[in-house]
C-alpha cells in the first residue's frame, strides 16, 4: 500500500497555545504518523504520513489550528507517495 507523506511549516501565533500537543492528538485520532516540533522563527514544523484522504483532513485541521492558535500560512514544502512500510508513530520532537 502507498501513503501520502508531506512537510509543512505552520505559520501564526502557534508557539505557547498547545499547538504540538494538539496536533499530536489529532495525528493520533487519524491514524497519521510522523512528527511536529517549534522551530527557532516561531513557526510550528510538521511531517506526517498516512492515507490520502486522512492527510486531507489533517492539511485543514493544521489550517485551523486548535482553539487559542492564531494561523496565518501553511507552507506545503514537500508532497510525496511512500510506501506504508515506513509509517510509524506520530511524536513530538524536543530538538
């Protein structure tokens, strides 16, 4: 089976609102895996993988942000098909 991997930055008021944390709950709630960390600049970075239409439905949550977060872009840095093989957990990234 081929997944759906992207990377974006999320841009806004999204550092100190509990954005990582949320987004990590609704990866979990989808079945997505990869990861979401801050960045230096503010903005919040996140790579996920998962099925086509779970990754949709994860692009507008990300769009929207959870309650508190302000978000202003989504930059869609990178779109590519993987092979599930490689799907794992989603985590929160410290580094």
């Amino acid at each position: 089976m081929k997944v759906e991997e992207i990377h974006i930055f999320v841009r806004g008021c999204v550092q100190g609102v509990g954005f990582r944390y949320s987004t990590l709950r609704k990866a979990q709630s989808l079945g997505i895996g990869g990861w979401v960390r801050n960045t230096d600049d503010g903005k919040v970075e996140i790579t996920a993988h998962g099925e086509s239409t779970l990754i949709e439905t994860f692009l507008r949550w990300c769009n929207e942000g959870p309650r508190g977060a302000t978000v202003e872009a989504v930059e869609l840095v990178k779109r590519k098909t993987i092979e599930a093989s490689v799907l794992k957990s989603f985590e929160i990234r410290y580094d």
